[in-house]
C-alpha cells in the first residue's frame, strides 16, 4: 500500500495495552498494536495521545462487580485461560483498564467535535456481561455508548465491520432501543451468530456475508444497513467497532475489503451524519502491517 500521509485524526491508546500477552503463537498478539504504533509515529506522530479517564464507573454500567473481580483475581494470580481462545497474563486486567481509559478518552474528544480513534487491545466486541469471549474481556463499544448516554448523547449508533459478529456486543444491548446495533460480517463463521433474522427490539440490523466477494458488495451491503437502521433513528453518537480482519488475506476472515473501503465508508458516515460525534475502536485484524494500514486510513478519514 503508498504511504499515507499526514494528519490524522487523534489515536488514543495506553502503554499497557501492549502488556497483555496471550500466548507466543496468539494471533491477538502485543505486535498488532506495536505496528500500529510504530505506523502511527512515522505518518503523523503528533496524532498519538494517552487515555486518561478512570474508566471503572463507566465499566460498571455494563459489567457487574463480581466478573470484573474475577479478572482481576485472575490477573493476580499470574494470569490464566478463561475461555478456549481468552487467555490472561500477569498485565491482562491493567490492559483492559487501559484500553476502556483509551477508549473514553477517544469519546471525549469526539463529544466536542474532533472525531477520534482509540488503538486498543484486548478488543472488546465478544465480550458478555460476565464472561470473556473470542480474545475480549470488556465491551468496550457499548461501555463507551453507555458513558455517552450518561452524558446526554440518548441514542447511539454502533457500526461494526469487524469479519466476525460482535455478538457482545449484540447481546448486551438487544433488549434496549436507544441504541441501534450494525454489524456486517463472515457467515458461516465464528461465532456463528448474527442471522439476519437476529432483530432484538427493532434495533439490530446484522448483515451476514459469504467470503471471497468482491469488495463492493460488502461496502454497498454495510451502507445500506446503516441507512436502514438510522431512518427513523437520528443518531447523536456513533461508535465504529473497527475490525480490521475484513482486509483481504487476513489470517482469521475471508473478506476481500481494503484500507480505502474503510475510508469510503467513514467518509459516507461523515457526510451524512454532519454533525454527530464519531469514535472508532480497533478490534480485530491480524496481519500487524495490514492493521496498520487500515488503522491509518480510518483516522486520515476521520481528520
């Protein structure tokens, strides 16, 4: 891909996301936001910014206490697997802290009018209310949802374009009209959810995808679910759960997309939302420089 250039929009993250460690052969490994990182400082080094919100009544809204001591026991403890693919370490709980601080702190600044991105890991979009799931121990889009709704943002838009279905993502807010759920994504496929048929109350609009299309059917398909779901439903905040593992050649998704699908898409959000606060959140993507590369598309858009 050329080298995009300067400036982006403002990427926030936190030096302990880097932390947390899986497993030597995990593909949700520190490397994926080291490129980013690394990325980040040679286009536009000033873009990159440190969290800094305490982020745990904001993680309360959506998590009960006890499933928020258990990660921190195990953390404690030295670390330990707390599902088939979810794997702690030492520094796993710190991580999802700072992640969650990253993740508010990118909705502060899109809350007076500057668009963010947040570069986090663990990724969030799995994650139930009191369980881990596919690499993720927080959802950290519909924690950020609920803070904004604390702030006086009623309705909010969670877009996702992650490969895989953020079916945490789903399941904590199904039942709850004031926030409208996108998600497109690889069927069949892990987690093998996300049936269109899926509605919650009217608020859900999944758009499962076979593999191997051309691009343009997937950014067509995208587009016209998020048109769909905010028809009668003016958004006043809009979170981009932003999965990379929908580029082609990534190692866990069979999607064909490209960085500057995600910048059409963020432009189109852009242009028909004007006005309304936009934060994205990296999730999945497991190739690191091709992470990187949408990673720097999104913001470049977003700016």
């Amino acid at each position: 891909m050329e080298q995009l250039a300067g400036p982006l929009a403002p990427i926030f993250t936190r030096p302990r996301c880097l932390e947390h460690q899986a497993g030597h052969h995990h593909p949700e490994a520190p490397a994926r936001l080291r490129a980013v990182l690394d990325r980040v400082r040679t286009v536009d080094p000033g873009a990159l910014r440190e969290g800094s919100r305490d982020p745990l009544e904001a993680i309360r809204r959506v998590h009960p206490d006890a499933y928020l001591d258990r990660l921190a026991a195990v953390a404690a403890a030295g670390g330990g697997r707390l599902d088939p693919d979810t794997v702690m370490n030492a520094w796993s709980w710190e991580a999802a802290l700072g992640s969650t601080e990253a993740a508010l702190s990118a909705l502060d600044s899109a809350l007076v009018g500057v668009p963010a991105f947040a570069a986090i890991r663990p990724p969030g979009h799995h994650a139930l209310r009191e369980a881990s799931m596919g690499f993720c121990l927080l959802g950290t889009a519909v924690i950020v949802a609920r803070e904004a709704q604390a702030l006086g943002r009623g309705r909010v838009l969670i877009v996702d374009w992650d490969v895989h279905h953020g079916n945490g993502t789903q399941a904590l807010i199904e039942a709850d009209p004031t926030i409208r759920f996108v998600s497109m994504h690889q069927w069949p496929h892990w987690p093998f959810s996300g049936a269109a048929e899926e509605r919650g109350v009217g608020n859900v609009f999944n758009v499962p995808m076979r593999a191997g299309l051309p691009p343009d059917r997937y950014v067509a398909a995208f587009w016209e679910a998020v048109v769909t779901a905010t028809a009668d439903f003016p958004p006043e905040l809009i979170v981009v759960s932003a999965g990379f593992d929908s580029m082609a050649g990534d190692l866990l998704g069979g999607f064909t997309l490209e960085p500057e699908h995600y910048t059409a898409w963020v432009d189109r959000i852009r242009t028909r939302f004007p006005s309304v606060p936009v934060v994205a959140l990296m999730e999945g993507g497991y190739i690191p420089a091709r992470l990187a590369d949408g990673v720097v598309a999104v913001a470049a858009a977003l700016r």
